[in-house]
C-alpha cells in the first residue's frame, strides 16, 4: 500500500458527497498513474478512520470504483487498481465537463476566446 491516505482529503463543507469527493479523488489518482496497477487501496476501516468518516462512506466509494472498472477486489489482499486501457480516455472523460462548465462561465461573463485562453494559460503557468 501506498501513502495513498495522505494524498486524500475531505470537505465537510462541501455539497458534493464525500463518497463522490473520494471517488473523484481515487480516479484522479489512478488516471494519472499517481497509483499504478496491482497498487491495493488502504483498508475501509483504516481509511474511515483516518478520514474520520463512517466506513460505509468508504465502502460506498470502493463499490463504485469497482463497478467502473478502476479497482478489483482481491481475496485476502482487497482492493486493488486495474490497468487502464485508455487512460487518455478516461482523463478526457473526466476533464471535458469542467472545461465545458469554465467556458460557459466565461461567455456568461462576456470574456471572448483570446481572453478566455489567456486566463488559462496564466493560471497553468502559476501552477506549474
């Protein structure tokens, strides 16, 4: 097992469900290879506990990773991470919608496609 618990937070003042908060977190982390195949996840109990959240929350979140695909569970290992056929792919699947939404904010607030870029590429230089 990684460090993979310290890589995770929760945002308890966040409408988004904490289930959904880690799932997105673990996809992210799996995407970009931050957590490789053959990898396990912690244990439900030591994450809840680390997290200090009800392990159903835990469980809720490893359940739809392995439905999707990213996750496996292994008979006395638990949980581990798949290899990803079409990681380019999946990140895509993931970003697009964000991209979208910032588009749409921006024409909503009357920015045009030269400004709009600019921004973008001011703030990935910043975070880089």
């Amino acid at each position: 097992m990684t460090n993979t618990t310290f890589m995770l937070t929760v945002k308890t003042s966040s409408t988004e469900p904490i289930y959904l908060q880690l799932y997105n977190q673990f996809i992210r982390l799996i995407s970009s290879g931050s957590l490789k195949a053959g990898e396990s996840l912690p244990s439900v109990r030591n994450l809840a506990t680390h997290l200090s959240v009800n392990p159903m929350t835990i469980s809720k979140c490893y359940s739809m990773l392995e439905k999707d695909g990213f996750v496996d569970r292994q008979r006395g290992i638990g949980m581990t991470v798949c290899e990803l056929k079409n990681r380019d792919e999946n990140i895509a699947e993931m970003i697009i919608p964000e991209i979208d939404d910032l588009i749409t904010h921006s024409i909503e607030l009357g920015l045009n496609k030269d400004e709009f870029l600019s921004l973008i590429h001011k703030r990935y230089n910043e975070e880089k």
